[in-house]
C-alpha cells in the first residue's frame, strides 16, 4: 500500500493537470498525437540533461551543479522541442503552447521519479509528497511558461530568434533556481509552488484562449469581406488591385496572375481553419473539407512559381497573417498523405525504437547506465 501511494503521488498530480489543460482548452488546438510526442521529447530530455549532469559533476562544485547549472541544463533540452514547433508554426496561440509546454514537462517528470521510484522505493510520504506536487509540477509550469512566452513573442518578433526565446528561457530558468533555492522547508515550498505557478498558468491559459475566441471572430468576419472584394469586379479599384497592376510592370502576367491565386487561396484556407475553430468551441468537430488538402497543395505551387522575388514584392498587400503555416497544419496536418496516419505510423517507426530505449534506461538507471561512457 506504502508503495501504491508512492506511486500515486509521483505521477498522478503532474498527469491530471495536464488532463485539465486540455479539458479546457474548447478550441482542441493541440492535437493527442502532439502531445504525446512533447511527452515522449520530455522523456528524452530527462535523459540527456541527466548525461549531461553525470559529465559536468567531475569538473564543477556539486552545490553550483544542482542549484544553477541543472536547472539550467534541465530548462534548455525541454525547451528545444518547443522552438522547433513555433518555428515551425507547429503552435498558433498560448492555449496550444501551454498544453505542449507541459506536457514536455510531464514526460521529464515521470522519467525522473520513475528513477528516484528505484533507487528511494523504501522512501516515506513525505519525499513523494514533494517530488509529485512540488517538483514534477516544476517541471510542466516552468516549460508551460516558456511556449507561452515565447509564442507570444513569436508573434511580434518573428525575425528575432533570441527576442523569441531568450526572455521566456530566462524565466524559466529562473524559476526553477528560486525553487531550489528558497529558504524554507520542502513541504512550504511545494505548498508554495502547487498554489502559484498553476494559478498563472491556469490564469494566462483563460487570458489567452479569451483572446483566441475574439481574434476568431473578428478575423473571419475581416476574412469574409476580403474575399468577397476579391471575387467582385470592384478589386481593381481597391489598393491590391492598384498594386497588383503596378507589379505587371516588374513581373510576366503569369506570375502576378498566380500572385492573385495565392492571396485568394490563402485567406480561403484561413477562412476554414476560423470555422473550424468556431465549430469546435461550440463543441462540434467539423470534418475537414476536401478542398483544403488540394488547397495547400496549390499552396506551395504558387509560391514556388512565384519565387523569392514575387513573394517580397507582394508583401505591402498580404492579406493573411503569420498564422498561414499554422492554418495550413490545422487543416491537413491530420489528413494529408505527408502528415496523416500513414506520416505517423513512419515517424514512429524511425523515432519510436529510441524513445522506448530511452524510456528503459529511465527506469534501469540512466544516471548509472550512461555514466559508464565517461
């Protein structure tokens, strides 16, 4: 029963938080098949952080390894699955980021208490008390914080990679040292950190998904009227048309007519992704249209027949926003040959063997195991 309860409070509070953070997301913007992924790179990120730890612990004082430089250590390998998905407008909105963000810290959490499972499993209530709503809860918060932060930054300095990442990464890390460094008993201090950092999180989580319901509904109506003005015969009188008549001279008619193509293409793929989000938060999982699989694929031939060139020229008239990309995944990231169940069933089987490796040392002792290449 003693080891039941070890158990029980390891995992389950950093696992049902997690639950909860999806649970209120209405918009279901972070798909299962994401998340799961974001826990499986937190369970490698335990794993190289750990390596990492075991090298450094021969060359630096063991009082600057465990209160400075792991944290750091810690907050930099969870953090890199994050950049690579904003990078990739694999995340649209702090709602997405959060859920992600923790769930990377969920994976690295249940890799290092299944460890301290094996090497303290005769350990009392308290140790697991504060491992399971103290430090597990660190590691999802500090990562949650960082994808929201860094998100949102994302949207305003999107050619400013350390403007993105640093002020986020710098927070997180700072966290995660006042934890470890905070004068005061284990039981305060995970008190403490169980009431603050998932009331900021919870409470950033509801700003930005309020946030998110306005911004779709202004934007689909914005959306709607532009297109109609693309459709209608008054273009030529509007600035984009003005704009588009003046990029004849610099460009063949071919191309500004596929410059035309694409900004009408590009706001009806923005158009489905609102209503799809719309239809979710009223709770309805609308099916994905055909139409926008072959859209996406006309998608990146206009841009291709385009060029470099054309694309900057048509920036001053670009009526969709940085969010295209993620409209794009929202849409055909399930369905699509590239990114469906046939692109899943592929990743898994190249990336799958390691994370089931990585997973074994996690439980066998990765800290002893990976130790003795050094």
């Amino acid at each position: 029963m003693a080891l039941l309860a070890n158990v029980t409070l390891a995992f389950v509070p950093v696992l049902v938080f997690l639950g909860v953070l999806v649970l209120m997301d209405s918009f279901k913007l972070a798909r299962p098949s994401a998340i799961a992924l974001t826990m499986a790179w937190g369970v490698v990120a335990a794993v190289l952080s750990a390596t990492a730890q075991m090298w450094l612990a021969t060359l630096v004082p063991e009082t600057a390894l465990g209160r400075f430089i792991a944290p750091a250590l810690e907050e930099t390998a969870k953090a890199i699955v994050i950049i690579y998905l904003i990078l990739r407008r694999r995340i649209g909105f702090p709602v997405d980021a959060a859920q992600l963000g923790f769930a990377v810290g969920t994976g690295f959490a249940v890799v290092e208490n299944l460890e301290y499972l094996r090497v303290l499993s005769g350990a009392g209530f308290v140790l697991w008390l504060v491992r399971g709503l103290g430090t597990a809860m660190l590691h999802g918060a500090t990562t949650a914080v960082f994808a929201m932060l860094a998100q949102t930054a994302a949207e305003r300095h999107r050619d400013r990679v350390a403007v993105m990442f640093a002020p986020g990464w710098a927070a997180a890390i700072a966290i995660h040292v006042a934890f470890n460094l905070v004068p005061v008993s284990p039981l305060a201090t995970t008190a403490m950190l169980l009431v603050v950092l998932p009331l900021i999180v919870l409470w950033v989580f509801h700003r930005s998904e309020l946030a998110t319901r306005e911004w779709v509904g202004a934007g689909l109506d914005l959306d709607l009227m532009l297109h109609e003005t693309f459709s209608s015969e008054a273009l030529g009188y509007t600035k984009f048309g003005t704009y588009l008549h003046e990029l004849r001279e610099r460009f063949p008619g071919h191309v500004v007519a596929d410059m035309l193509c694409l900004l009408r293409v590009e706001l009806e793929v923005s158009i489905q992704a609102k209503a799809v989000l719309l239809a979710r938060d009223a709770g309805v999982m609308m099916p994905v249209h055909p139409d926008a699989l072959s859209a996406a694929a006309e998608i990146r031939h206009l841009r291709s027949s385009i060029g470099t060139t054309g694309l900057l020229a048509l920036h001053p008239v670009q009526v969709s926003s940085h969010r295209d990309d993620w409209h794009r995944y929202l849409l055909v990231g399930s369905d699509s040959p590239r990114h469906g169940w046939l692109g899943r069933l592929r990743f898994w089987k190249r990336i799958g063997p390691w994370c089931f490796v990585l997973g074994a040392w996690s439980v066998l002792g990765p800290w002893s195991v990976v130790g003795t290449w050094f």
